[in-house]
C-alpha cells in the first residue's frame, strides 16, 4: 500500500540551524499517529513541513498523487491559544472559510454554507453560529475549529495539542469523535497528554531532535529515556493515570 505522506531523510530547521534531523516516516490510510515530545523538541516544526509552512534543509515530503492535487490534502486543528480573538469573523464564517483548504470548482457556494450547517449541528454549537470568535471558551472555539478542519472532507486530520484550554466533557466527546473519523481518515495528534491519547492512537513517534516511531501504542520509560525524551510516563490499567519524574 502506497503511504498517503511519505517522509526522506527530512531536516528541518531556522535559520540554518537544525531542529529535527534525519526524520523518516510514513503516514498511511487510518493511521491514528500520536506524536510526543517535549517542548522545543521539534513536534511543531514538523507539522508546518507537513502543512507546507517550512521549507525542509533536505530530505523530501512525498504526497500520494490521488491527494496531491488539492491545495492543502490536510484539515488542520491549530492550538486555539494561537487564536486571534479580537478578529472580527462569526463562528459561522470561521467553519466556511475551511472551503479554502482545497479546489472546490465543482462545490458550490449553497453546498458549502449547506455542509457548514450539517457540521455545527454535529458539534452541538449551531447555536452559537453568529457569535464573534472572541466571545467563545476554549472548549466551543476547539469544536469551531474542528468543523473547519474537516469542511474540506481531508484525507489526514492534524491536531496540534487540542486538549489545551479544552473543558472536561468535551475531551472526551472529541477522543470519541477522533475514534470515529479515523475509520475514513489518518489522523496525526500532537499532545502532551500521553496517558490519555495512548487509549486512542494506533502508533507513536518520539520527537526531540530526531524521530522515532513505534508501531503500536505503548512505549516504556526506559524507551523514553533512551531517546531524551522528558515527558510523562506511559502507564496502562483500568484507570487511566500517568506517572511524572522529576527533571533535572
């Protein structure tokens, strides 16, 4: 099976000074990709590479061709702290603007506005569609931005930490959403909250500096260790819990 992302050999960094380098990895169809690390260590960096946002030092990020025709083949979920609250737009209008995220010549404008409505009623906040963004919680501009994400029916879903200023209930309701729409879409998650994603993602990837993959959803501290990596332990049970070492 041909990946949907392929990734060779990629460097990447700033002003010619690397962040991550010799990074290898390859996405395919209903992949569930949990990405840890610390801060600093290059999870975002590589997501702008992904969203064509970075220009790579070397190496290669290959599209599958069926995908590689769209402007962007990804629905993207920023951190919503990045958010520009005092942007004068509706949540209406934030969802529609998701149109943008492909070639829609044969979508017209009543079929945009009609799957735009189907998605807030979906994310329980039809309610809510003529508020400014910046009258929203963090758990409502979460869902908003949700919608947007996937207006353009993508075949990989990104999300950059969404479990940030996210309230409780909808957490949850979001980690069951993300289980329902990976049956028809890879999802790449970046989250700091690896005791809770380890229930959902299928794989992970360790990034700090350099990547390493796992091809299931456990990953020891020794493993950790290993790789430089200081974040929370993974542990499994009946009651989802996690274990903080100290750091030097």
């Amino acid at each position: 099976m041909e990946p949907l992302i392929k990734i060779q050999n990629l460097t990447l960094g700033y002003d010619k000074v690397p962040v991550l380098q010799n990074v290898n990895l390859e996405i395919y169809e209903n992949d569930f990709l949990g990405v840890i690390g610390p801060n600093g260590g290059g999870k975002t960096t590589l997501l702008k590479a992904i969203l064509g946002l970075l220009k790579p030092m070397s190496g290669k990020i290959l599209f599958r061709k069926d995908i590689n025709g769209q402007k962007k083949p990804i629905g993207y979920l920023p951190q919503v702290k990045h958010m520009d609250r005092n942007f004068p737009i509706t949540v209406f209008d934030v969802v529609r603007s998701g149109s943008l995220m492909k070639n829609t010549k044969s979508v017209t404008e009543a079929d945009i506005r009609k799957k735009t409505e189907e998605l807030l009623v979906e994310m329980g906040i039809a309610n809510i569609r003529n508020k400014a963004i910046g009258e929203l919680s963090g758990g409502q501009m979460q869902r908003v931005f949700l919608c947007r994400a996937l207006l353009s029916d993508p075949k990989i879903l990104i999300l950059d930490e969404p479990d940030t200023f996210v309230d409780n209930r909808f957490e949850g309701e979001l980690y069951e959403k993300l289980r329902l729409l990976n049956n028809h879409m890879a999802i790449v998650l970046v989250s700091h909250d690896v005791g809770t994603i380890s229930t959902y993602v299928k794989t992970i990837a360790c990034v700090n500096s350099e990547l390493h993959y796992h091809p299931n959803n456990i990953i020891t501290q020794e493993q950790l260790n290993s790789y430089n990596c200081p974040i929370k332990l993974i542990t499994h049970g009946e009651i989802p819990h996690t274990v903080l070492k100290h750091h030097h």
